[in-house]
C-alpha cells in the first residue's frame, strides 16, 4: 500500500493554490449576476404603445401549456369581439418551459427576467395578468379599434 | 480558603480559554474551510461573521432537549460530559509559560496522554445509548481507532522526553531553549502528527464522524447543548494536540534565536498559543485538502506501520542518547 | 442475412415465431410460453446484452418487448410476445439477470406477473397502486387540474 | 448460523443455478453466528445521491447483502408522456435525468424524427452535438465532485462546481434554462446558437485543462484516495454484461461500446474522439474513464466551436406533429451510458407508449451485486462510481 506519497502534499499545495485565487462567491441581495437574454423566468404580458393588451384571446397559450396552468376566462361582447375578463397565471405551478410564448401567434407574452418568486402567501402563486380588459383585434382583418369598456 | 482561592481561579481560567478557543476555533475551521473551498465563509453575523458562533451556541442552548425514545437514558445523558470532562482536564498539565500552568505535574505527560484516553469512553457510550445503528458502528470505529492510535502516540512522545529526561512539560519545553526537538525527533514529530489527528478524528481519520458514511456517526442522535458538549469537546481535542506538539517539539514558549530576550519571554503564553494555533492551522488544512482513509486501512496502518516503525524509533534513539550523547 | 440467422437459433430452440422487418428493426413474435427458451438460446447464440425490456398495454392485451443486442456484431433484435392481462410471463432473469428491475416495473405497472423472479417486490410504487400504464387508468386532465 | 434476512435472492428456484455473471451462490455461511444488522442507508443520506434507499445487511462494517429500494422519486413520466404532444415531452424528459437533460431530449427528439422521417438539417445536428457535450462535462462535473464527497474529500466538490458554473451559464445563454432546457425538439433544436457564445465557450476551455488537472491531482493522485478505490468493487465483464451496464461503467469494465461511435447519431461521425476503456472494473478505473471522458468531451467542444456549419437550426416541422403509426427506438450516449427511447406511435399527436432506457437504472440493478462483500466505506464508494441519477431511475 503506497500511503503518505507526494500526492498528499501536491493536496496541500492545490488548495492554498485555490484559497489565493480567492472566493468565487457571488453574495446573492448585495451582488446579482446579470441573466442571458434567453433565460426563462416569469410568463408576462406584452402590451401596445398606447397600453392596451396584445392578447386576442386566441387560447392557444391555454391549450398549449402542458401542465394546464394558464387559464383565460373570457365573454363574448355584443359586437362579437371578446372580452378578457381573468387571464390566471399560476406561477406556483409554471416550470418556466416557454412553450406557450413558443405557441402565441400575437407575441403578446414573454418569459421575463423576473426570478424573485418567493411569496408569503399560497394566495401570490396565483396571478391574474390581465384583468377585465377587451381582447385585442389585429388592425389589419378589422380597421376599427375597440373603445375601452 | 486562601489555598484554594489561586486553584479555583486557575482553573475557571482554563475553562474559559477552554470555552474562548472553542467559540475560535469554530470560527477559524469554517473561515479556513471557506477559503480553502474558495468560498468566503461566515460574514453575515457581526462584523465578518465574527458573532456567527456566538449565534450558534445561543441557537444550541434554546434548542429543545430531545432524547430518543428507545435510548439508554442514563448513558445517553451522562455521556457528552464523559467525552467533555477528559478534554477540559487535559488542560490542566499544560504549561503556557514559564510558571504559568493551572498544576505543575512531575508526570504532566503522562496524566494528560492518559486523561486523553478516557475519551473513546465517552465516544462508545453516547454511540451505544443512541440506540442507533449508526451511532453504533460510529462508536466501535471509534473506540478501535483510538485504541490503535493511542499507542504509537505514546511511544511517539518518548523521543521528546528521553531528550529532557522528565515527564514534566515545564521541563520538556526548558530543555529546548536551544534545540527545538522537533529536528532531532522528526520521525517522531511524523508519527505524533499522524497519531494524533487520529486519536482526536481529524480528517483523513475522521472515521467515527464520517460525514459521507455514517453522517456524524456517535453523535448522531444528539441535539442542542448535548451535542454543543460534543463539539466542543472535539474542538478543545483539537486545541490539545496542537498545544502538545508544540511542547514537546517546537519549543513552547521560547521564540527561535531568542531564547533568552526578556520581552519574547514575558510574552510567552502568546507564542505558546500562537504555535499552537499555527498547529491547528494545518489540521484544518489537512481537513480541506484529503480525502478519508477507510477504516481497515486505518487500522491495518496504526497496526502494522506506525506503532513498529515508532517502536523502533524509541530503541534507536535510546541507543543513540546512551552510547552517543551521553558518555 | 443476420435475421435468418437468428430464426435458425430460433428455431434449433424449437420456438414458434413470427418474423419481420418493421422500421424498428428485426422484430421476432414468439408466444409468452417461449419466452425462457427463446432468451436462452439467443443469448447462447450471440446476443449477449438485454438493452432494454417493457410492456405495453395495446387495448387488447400486454404487449412484452425485449431488445437485444449482440455488441461483437451490432446488431439488435426485439422480441415481442403478447400475454393477457394479468398473465404471466417466466422471469429470465437467469439468463439476462438485467431483467431484474425491468421486470419488477412491468410486473407493478401492466399488471402481469413474473414466475420464477426472485425478488418480486414492487419496484417504484407502493403496495395497493393500480397498473399505472394500463390504458383504462386515466391520467388527470385539464378539467380536473385546480390550483389554489 | 444466521440466515441473510434480506430476500434479494431468497428463492431458490427448482432448478437453481448461479446465472452467468454473479460471482457468488448468495447465501453463506456464517459460522461465528453473530446477528446481523440491516441498515437503511437513505433515502435521506449525503451519499445516495438523492433519495436512495438501500438496505445493507451488516455483518460488523462488512456488507453481506445490499438491495436497492428505489421510488421515491416517481413521477411517471412514461404514463404522462402518453398525454402530451411530441414537442410537449420534452418537458418531461428534462426532469428525467436532470444532470443530463439534453441527452434525454436528443434521445426523444431523434426517435420522433426516425418515425416521421424528418430531415435534420446539418447546422442542428451540430448544435446538439455542442450543448450535449457541454452538458456531459457539467454532468460528469457533478459525478466527479461527488464522488470526491463520498470518499470525504469536500473541497474538489466546490472546485468542481466552480467549473460547471461556467457550462451552465454557456447553456443558459444558448437555450435559456440551466437544468431544465427544453432546447433539442423534434426537428432541430429550438432556437439559434447566439451571437458571439464562441467566447464563453473558448474562455471555458482556455481554462478547463487547468483545473481539471488540479481537481485530478487533488483526488487521482492522492494515495488515500488511491488507496480507497484499487480493487474496490470490481464489477467483471460478464457481469457488466450481463446487468446491461452502460457508460463509462460498462467501458472500466472493459467492453469498448460507445453510442456515439457505435450507433452514430448528430454530429459525432465527423468528429475526431477517443473512447477510453480500461480492464480492472473497479472504482479506480471508472474514476479513471470519466475523467478521460471529460478530456474527451473538451476535445469534441473544441471541434464543433471550431466547425460549426451555417444554415437552419431546425427542419420545417407542423405545428402538431403526428408521425404514422409504428415504433422506433432511438438512443444517444448520455454522460451515464445508453440512454434509448423507445416510442410507440399510432399515428396520433400523443406516443401511445413511450419508454425510457435509463443507463442509471441498470447500473444501480448490479449495486445488490456489486455491494455484496464491502465494507460500509466502500459501498459509499461504490454507489458513486456507478454515477446514478434518482430522477432517471424512477422516472
């Protein structure tokens, strides 16, 4: 048995070697390392210049998204268009795939860079992102835009 | 009354250098650990972390004091302190400066090596009374390995004192004012810093903790201040070793070249404890640096290399002190 | 031609098999009895590697896949046999001991047993868990997904 | 004389015999008559690398019987797969070996396109090849740290992971997730290589000979460490065989097999590697193939930076895939062997039955095996050489 070799002080040597190269840590509130742009977080909503929604209630999103936590409640307007009355996101559930921002044909969700996800409330897992808002019509089909409700 | 009164407050003072080095010692292992595992270590408590142990020991003392249902109360209880009050006694021979020791022993040494050895005791009862297989196993590796190592640390310290010719360390640490034993004892000084990582279950030896295996092993069951006591019974071990190396082979007190300087002299217990934490430096180096021997190869190296090699080491350096040294 | 080949292991082990060439690769059909004997035979023959084996529910009974592969050749083969629900297949593990967990997972997820598997525990679930790939046992839908 | 309590091979059949492979009839005799102890090593254990349970029977430290208890972690990704569409699998199949995510995905994504024929186009091929080597070495990073901790050696660990940080943010950058990708689908991969990664990849690599040789010497060339793994857990070749190992495993064991060489899929057959192999089968030199896998994998990086094609990421796929009915069986080299996915179509949006080949899986079968005989330190030792993923086993 070959015991107490050079190996052992090559050992010692290393790791004073790594102590002087100095800690690697970075201190997560104070310091934060900057994410890629591609990094997926948060599924969150895109919005026009003038503020309103770029969802049209299309529910592709819905059925799209593997573990069902997206949920879009809507009602038909007089006129036909649709009116987005909860569009419930449950974070607490989301694992981040981005197949529904994949899926969307309006670009009107992205995944941000919002990773902070730690609540004190089960009730905060749950996220309305759009909230009794009238779908939005691609201007292009129909050249009237919907006055808010 | 007035006998007793310098006695009592010796020893309160070795509790509480006792007590200080633990609450250090604790503080220096995870800073040394941190940085030798490029990490930063604890620095959220208090000014560099230096309150993070404080915050520990208050956070042991509310614990609640759990004890398993099926344990052996009894030994359970009693044996952190079997483990704790050997570690503390051994500070009692220790001489930190010339005259400055809690009693001055003719067998300093010997009481203290022997002290030391009570606590596999200790070790066996808290693994047996845990009532858990761990624990258990924990314990036997424990009382197998100190058994086997207290040997060759015996007979590794008997260069040191043939040297001085006394059992005191008082005057084990005089006789180097001028030659630190540690040159003319080298082999020795290896076998006594291999013995006593071991006998004190430093890594690589930490065979009755293994923390990959037996995931703290003995001290398995215990909670709060109980295994507060076990701790710090292990880190004043720590503390021990370093002290008894430094004053059987680097000269204690005594600063190289000057021996004699009246100011070196009167700062003696600090180049003491200086050395002696430069000691404890490296076992925590070593604690950073290797991996775990496995407990066979242990005991087959304590067995079969270390107690023949210190054994003849002993027979050589009698021969060599009678027939060369002293006419 | 290496499938004739392993027709003629086949049929020196006196086994009844159906062969043929689908996108998978050589695909042998042998009825559940011939399980044992035409494992060991193929593995005397060559094939020295069980890669993978499960079931399948079909609807209409227990579909058994074993993929071998001889690694001197590269060549794979599956065997397929097909045995009712809640039938039993022997266990080759003596042969292929790399069946031992497969089987176990089968025996607890299809609901078919293993005679002569020497260790029939339950692999993954716990005791009193329906046969999960049964097609009748039905995964949660979108409907009955509540959160909060 | 104490039976074994354990039932791992407790039922002699009619005709008994010591199948090909196993060293041993598993019953012996215990003269001394001392009790045996059956210790449950995990789930919650620093060593079983996630939530094993494995039952030892002790005899003193030295391990008479071991058996695996394993579950803890199942999620039935086979059954739920069954309900999602084919790009939607993916998902699922990165929480399945969760070190290696992408080698799962390539797995499933090149079973589909064999089915349905799809064409993969070259520059897609090539940046499968690119993250899955990245993503061997973060995997083969882990093992190795480890490995290190079970043989009590903490700081290589955090060496260790110093390095896989760089990987996992080269992998976010290109796929957007750290561990759970969902980047290769059917088709191609999901988005473009970004602009400029090159420069990550190649400070990567300017680095990585560096530090994997000290993290090589501080646990390689330490005798404790040496010492702990010669001749611990030597696994044969007929029994490698036998249990259907894979990997770096199968290949200390002596059996020169490789996916990539073997059954080439993406990129592999234009690039220039070595297998390793060694002959001993024992902890040593599985330590000793994955770290010259490790090397290897460096190399290949190298290679595809350096080569990569232009042209389209991914073929034209429709947005609900149906390939027609049939079975196809597809299998990649993932840092922990072969891993296969076995997919059954009948022609509809979901697999009808989609099975994972999880190299883990059959490593950990052979740990009752490979246990027998140890000591408590050495099945620690054991159990991380064969380098096993919880979350691949269960499934």
């Amino acid at each position: 048995m070959k015991i107490w070799g050079t190996g052992i002080l090559k050992g010692f040597v290393i790791t004073m070697r790594n102590w002087m190269r100095g800690p690697m840590t970075v201190q997560y509130p104070e310091q934060r390392l900057t994410l890629p742009e591609r990094a997926r977080w948060t599924v969150t909503q895109k919005f026009n210049e003038d503020g309103t929604t770029k969802c049209t209630g299309c529910l592709i999103c819905e059925k799209e998204c593997p573990d069902h936590i997206i949920r879009i409640e809507m009602s038909k307007l007089e006129d036909g268009t649709k009116h987005i009355d909860d569009y419930v996101y449950e974070v607490g559930a989301c694992m981040m795939c981005g197949l529904c921002v994949a899926a969307c044909p309006f670009d009107a969700i992205y995944m941000s860079h919002e990773y902070e996800l730690a609540t004190r409330h089960s009730a905060d897992l749950s996220r309305v992102l759009l909230h009794d808002v009238d779908a939005y019509v691609k201007p292009k089909p129909k050249k009237e835009d919907e006055p808010d409700a | 009354m007035n006998a007793v009164a310098p006695i009592a407050i010796r020893i309160l003072a070795m509790l509480g250098l006792l007590l200080v080095n633990g609450v250090v010692l604790i503080y220096m292992l995870r800073k040394v650990l941190g940085r030798l595992h490029i990490r930063i270590g604890p620095n959220r408590v208090g000014p560099f972390g230096l309150l993070q142990t404080v915050a520990d020991v208050v956070k042991l003392l509310t614990k609640e004091d759990l004890m398993p249902d099926s344990a052996d109360k009894w030994l359970f209880w009693i044996a952190p302190f079997v483990v704790f009050v050997p570690s503390f006694l051994a500070y009692l021979p220790l001489a930190f400066g010339p005259n400055l020791a809690v009693t001055r022993l003719d067998t300093g040494l010997l009481f203290l090596l022997a002290v030391l050895s009570l606590i596999p005791i200790g070790v066996l009862m808290a693994g047996w009374a845990s009532n858990s297989k761990w624990s258990l196993v924990g314990g036997m590796r424990a009382a197998g390995q100190q058994i086997a190592y207290e040997v060759p640390l015996l007979l590794s310290v008997l260069g040191p004192v043939m040297m001085a010719g006394s059992l005191d360390l008082s005057k084990i640490i005089e006789a180097q004012k001028n030659l630190w034993f540690v040159f003319p004892q080298f082999i020795a000084f290896i076998i006594y810093i291999i013995a006593a990582q071991a006998d004190t279950q430093q890594t690589p030896f930490d065979m009755s903790e293994a923390e990959s295996e037996l995931i703290t092993g003995f001290a398995n069951e215990y909670g709060g201040m109980r295994f507060g006591f076990l701790f710090l019974a292990e880190f004043s071990n720590m503390f021990i070793v370093a002290a008894l190396g430094t004053a059987l082979f680097f000269g204690g007190w005594y600063l190289p070249f000057l021996a004699d300087n009246p100011i070196a002299l009167s700062l003696g217990p600090v180049i003491f404890i200086a050395k002696a934490y430069i000691g404890i430096f490296v076992m925590m180096w070593a604690r950073g640096a290797l991996p775990r021997i496995r407990v066979d190869q242990l005991l087959a190296f304590a067995w079969k290399a270390l107690i023949p090699i210190s054994l003849s080491w002993v027979v050589i350096w009698a021969c060599i002190q009678r027939l060369v040294l002293v006419r | 031609m290496p499938a004739s080949a392993t027709e003629d292991i086949l049929r020196s082990a006196s086994v009844a098999h159906e062969a043929g060439s689908e996108a998978l690769g050589t695909v042998m059909r042998i009825g559940p009895g011939d399980v044992r004997a035409a494992l060991g035979a193929l593995a005397a023959g060559g094939f020295d590697q069980l890669v993978d084996m499960f079931a399948t529910d079909t609807g209409e009974a227990i579909e058994v896949t074993y993929h071998l592969r001889a690694l001197a050749k590269l060549e794979s083969l599956f065997i397929k046999t097909t045995v009712a629900y809640d039938g039993a297949i022997e266990s080759v593990w003596e042969v292929y001991p790399a069946a031992l967990y497969p089987e176990r997972e089968a025996a607890e997820l299809l609901g078919i047993s293993f005679p002569g598997h020497p260790n029939p525990k339950r692999l993954l679930t716990v005791e009193g868990t329906e046969p999960l790939l049964r097609k009748s046992i039905a995964i949660r839908g979108p409907e009955e997904v509540q959160f909060s | 004389m104490s039976e074994p309590r354990l039932d791992v091979h407790a039922q002699p059949g009619p005709c008994w015999s010591v199948p090909k492979g196993l060293r041993r009839v598993p019953k012996g005799l215990d003269e001394l008559a001392t009790e045996h102890l059956v210790l449950n090593m995990g789930p919650q254990h620093p060593s079983t690398h996630g939530v094993l349970h494995v039952l030892l029977e002790l005899d003193g430290e030295e391990v008479q019987a071991a058996e695996a208890s394993v579950g803890y972690l199942h999620r039935g990704i086979e059954k739920l797969a069954e309900s999602r569409k084919y790009h939607q699998v993916g998902t699922l199949l990165d929480r399945s070996d969760y070190l290696a995510g992408l080698h799962t995905e390539a797995a499933f994504a090149m079973a589909t396109e064999r089915l349905a024929e799809i064409e993969v186009p070259r520059k897609a091929e090539w940046i499968r090849a690119l993250t899955m080597e990245l993503c061997r070495l973060a995997s083969h990073y882990v093992w190795a740290g480890t490995y290190g901790m079970d043989a009590g050696a903490m700081a290589p660990f955090l060496y260790i992971m110093r390095d896989r940080e760089m990987i996992l943010d080269i992998l976010e950058a290109i796929t957007g997730g750290r561990m759970m990708f969902n980047y290769i689908r059917p088709g191609g991969v999901f988005a473009d290589l970004p602009a400029g990664i090159d420069q990550p990849i190649r400070a990567f690599l300017s680095t990585f000979e560096t530090y994997l040789a000290e993290m090589d010497a501080l646990l390689g060339g330490n005798e404790i460490f040496q010492a702990r793994m010669h001749g611990v857990g030597v696994i044969s070749r007929e029994t490698a065989m036998a249990f259907g190992l894979a990997g770096g495993t199968l290949r200390a064991s002596g059996v020169d097999f490789d996916v990539r060489r073997d059954m080439p899929y993406a990129a592999y057959p234009e690039l220039d590697f070595d297998v390793p192999v060694a002959t001993g089968g024992d902890c040593w030199d599985r330590y000793v193939v994955r770290i010259e896998e490790m090397r290897q994998a460096a190399r290949m990086i190298r290679q595809l930076v350096d080569g990569m094609p232009e042209g389209d990421f991914t073929a034209k796929v429709p947005k609900v895939l149906r390939p027609p009915a049939g079975e196809m069986y597809a299998a990649v080299e993932s840092p922990r062997g072969e891993l296969g996915i076995h997919i059954v179509s009948d022609g509809s949006a979901t697999p009808y039955r989609m099975r994972v080949r999880s190299p883990a899986y059959y490593n950990l079968a052979i740990c009752d095996e490979a246990l027998a005989g140890s000591l408590i330190a050495d099945a620690v030792v054991i159990l991380g050489s064969l380098d096993i993923v919880l979350g691949e086993i269960d499934r």
